[in-house]
C-alpha cells in the first residue's frame, strides 16, 4: 500500500477526523462554486428563454449555458423544431461579450450546420443564426425564470377539458390550416394529421389525466402549459428513451417504459409544480419529481413565467382521447 493512502487510512480513524474531513468538503465544493462565479463568462452561464425574430413572425428557442471544467464552455439549444441538442464548445470573447457555437442540422429543411452568434447586452442577449430555410434571422434572449414554489399546491376542482360531445374549449393551433380534429363515438380524433389543437383556457400548476391510444406507429404529444412536450408515440417494447412515449422530448428520460401495445387504451398522469414534473404512465411512476430544463422543440413560446395552455400535437399521427381532466391549483380559473 502506497505511504500517502497508509496516512490517509490512519487519519480517519482519529476522532477529529470527519470534523477536518467536512471542513475539507466544504472548502472544495466552494471553490467549483467560485470557479463559476469568477469565470469570464460569468454572466452567460444559466439558461435563457429566446425569441427568434422571422420576419413578421416569432418562434421560441432555448440555452443553457454550462461550465464545464475551469474553462470550456458548453451547453444545450433548442432550436425551432426538434429535441435538445448538445453543444460540445461555446466560443466567448470576454472583452466583447460575444460567443458563438455550432449544432448540426436535426429536422431543418437544409442541410447545413447552424452557426448561433450572440453578446451580451445588459441583462439579456441578442444574436443571429439562420432559420428552417436557412435564412438569416435575429433573436434575442432573457434568464430563463427559476419556477421555485414556497409551498406545496393545494388543488383546486378538476376540470374536464374533453365534454365527449364536441371541441368545446379547444382551437387549431394554426387557424389557416385544415383542422382535422374531429368527435366521433365520444372521442376526440385526429382524424386528418396536419394541426395542432390548443385549449382556450390557460393553466399555472396542475395535474392532468390523459386517457388516450393510437395505432401502429403513430406519433403525438402533449405540450404542458404549450411548453414542454411529453411525448405520446408507439414505443412498446423499446427501451426508455427522452424521445420516447412519457419522457419530455429530448430532455427527460423515463426510468422504464410502460406503455401498452398500439391499439390498447393508456393513461397518462402528470403532476406540473413550477419545473418539477412527475409522470405515472398506466398506473407506474417513470418520472418522479424532476425538473425540467427549458421548453422542447414546438413550443409556442418562450414565455416560461406565464401560464399557458394544453396543446396536443396532431400534425405527425392520428390519436384519439377519451378523457382529458385536468385539476388546477385552488383559486386558479
């Protein structure tokens, strides 16, 4: 046995020896701390809620910034579509405020990598990249809010979202698209692929049970607070995936897959407290209390600190509910 693990062996056994230990702990974990803190960058390490300008139109984007080691910085984007993806190096000129990193394509038009640039500007950011067809186009950014709740929710009266008649309280996310939403046999069908269908009422903190099925390799989602995707696709049988059925697409990976064989109806129960997300799918927890970064691909906005509404993805596969009930916090709606 080498002399410096002899020493350290005989150190611990003496009784001021988790006293020194702890101080020694503590002394370490400050330094990481600081390390951040004193770094350049300083001011660009966190997450930030972005706002692509197109012309007349807007989408939302997302980054993280993070330290990795004492000095390369790296991170994770969420462009217009699409799940997270990561960032290996982020460039930064700290006497300009300015960075730059690069992703490569995922579900773009194009097929050329994606250059972000950006600096700095007071509080928040502002940059350019290039958009679905690969135009230019300008964003801006501000911190992502933290979501912390003081206390624990008390909940309010459920909500049936879904009557079993009619799309009461619903509307297509794009009015000028066809809407192939339909009700038939007291179910609510995407019938005709092609539109997304948002509920007219916004929510804060809620918990939702969703009772749907699809058929054979259908593809669809719901967007909690139309922010955050929970993905709903025929998965039966694969291993657990963040892009898979239950998990928050491309964030959030469930701990096992429980879904059922297409064609057999599932349920869904979501519980939404600020970030922190838990998902039972057919009765099993495969999400338990855990935060959820930013928003994910589809998103229709970047506006985290609002309350928002339920949006259903119909624009990749048919699926149909029969129950969407959802219970807000008490004197929320």
């Amino acid at each position: 046995m080498l002399p410096l693990m002899k020493a350290l062996l005989r150190f611990r056994r003496r009784p001021c020896a988790r006293a020194v230990l702890a101080v020694v702990l503590i002394a370490t974990s400050g330094l990481s701390h600081l390390s951040a803190a004193t770094h350049p960058a300083a001011r660009l390490l966190g997450r930030w809620d972005l706002t692509v300008r197109d012309n007349a139109t807007s989408y939302p984007s997302w980054l993280e910034v993070r330290l990795s080691g004492n000095r390369t910085l790296v991170g994770t984007y969420v462009a217009r579509f699409g799940s997270a993806r990561p960032v290996s190096q982020i460039d930064f000129d700290p006497a300009t405020g300015a960075f730059k990193f690069v992703v490569p394509p995922q579900w773009e038009k194009h097929n050329q990598s994606i250059t972000v640039e950006g600096r700095l500007e007071g509080d928040g950011l502002a940059g350019q990249t290039i958009n679905d067809q690969g135009a230019q186009v300008s964003w801006t950014g501000r911190h992502a809010p933290a979501l912390d709740r003081e206390r624990q929710p008390k909940w309010g009266k459920p909500i049936k979202l879904f009557n079993g008649r009619d799309l009461s309280g619903w509307k297509p996310r794009d009015p000028v698209r066809p809407n192939g939403w339909r009700v038939s046999g007291g179910h609510l069908t995407n019938a005709a692929p092609g539109n997304d269908l948002v509920s007219e009422q916004s929510f804060d903190d809620f918990k939702l049970r969703a009772v749907f099925r699809y058929p054979k390799a259908s593809n669809s989602g719901i967007y909690l607070r139309g922010r955050y995707e929970v993905q709903i696709e025929d998965n039966f049988g694969l291993p657990p995936d963040s892009h898979y059925i239950g998990g928050v697409y491309g964030h959030l990976t469930p701990r096992v897959n429980t879904a059922r064989p297409a064609g057999e109806w599932q349920t869904m129960d979501i519980t939404l407290v600020g970030r922190v997300v838990t998902i039972l799918l057919n009765g099993e927890p495969i999400i338990e209390r855990q935060v959820i970064p930013g928003i994910t691909g589809g998103a229709l906005d970047s506006a985290e600190d609002r309350p928002g509404p339920l949006l259903i993805q119909g624009d990749h596969g048919p699926v149909e509910f029969k129950e969407l009930t959802l219970t807000p916090t008490l004197g929320e709606n």
